[in-house]
C-alpha cells in the first residue's frame, strides 16, 4: 500500500519540479530503459514524472544498440535551456521583487 504521505494536497507544484529534474537527467545521457526504471518507479500514484515527461513530449523511447532506451526530445532539451535562462536571469536580478 502507497505511503500517506504520496496523498498530501500540497504536492500539486512538486511534479513539475520533478519532471525537470527526470527530464535534466535523462538529457545528461540517453538511459537503459530498465535503469530509467530502477531510478525513477514510485508506488505513489500522485507523482507520475515518468508518464508526465513522456505525455507532454519532453523525452521518448528509443532504441540504442538495439536495448531499449530513453533520451531527451527537442522539446525536452528547449524546455531546460528555458528553465536554465531564467533561474539565470532570476540569478542576476533582473525579476527581484521591488522593495515596498
């Protein structure tokens, strides 16, 4: 039975979170599809990363050497350089909130 905790309301912005961070890694280096699984299974049916990234066209499955396995799609890869521009821009200050 899945933990309690999988079922909390306020995890509604952590898949997103999430589906960067699968998304980052699988963008690193194409994966074997059994060590996509090994690293990212979850028995909670609230966080759905892996059905997430593959829905929205972020990453696919592939065959390298004839295995099975995962890479980035250009859409993932665009998705992360976006992300990266603006914690960058984030970083530097150009979106700080305005003193009151």
């Amino acid at each position: 039975m899945p933990s309690k905790d999988c079922y909390r309301q306020d995890m509604t912005q952590a898949p997103d979170a999430l589906v960067l961070d699968f998304v980052e890694w699988i963008a690193a280096s194409p994966r074997r599809y059994s060590d996509v699984m090994d690293a990212w299974k979850t028995s909670c049916p609230r966080l759905t990363i892996w059905e997430d990234a593959i829905d929205s066209g972020l990453v696919q499955r592939c065959r390298i050497d004839g295995e099975l396995s995962i890479e980035a799609t250009a859409a993932g890869r665009d998705l992360l350089a976006k992300t990266r521009r603006k914690s960058q821009r984030t970083r530097d200050g150009q979106h700080a909130p305005h003193p009151l």
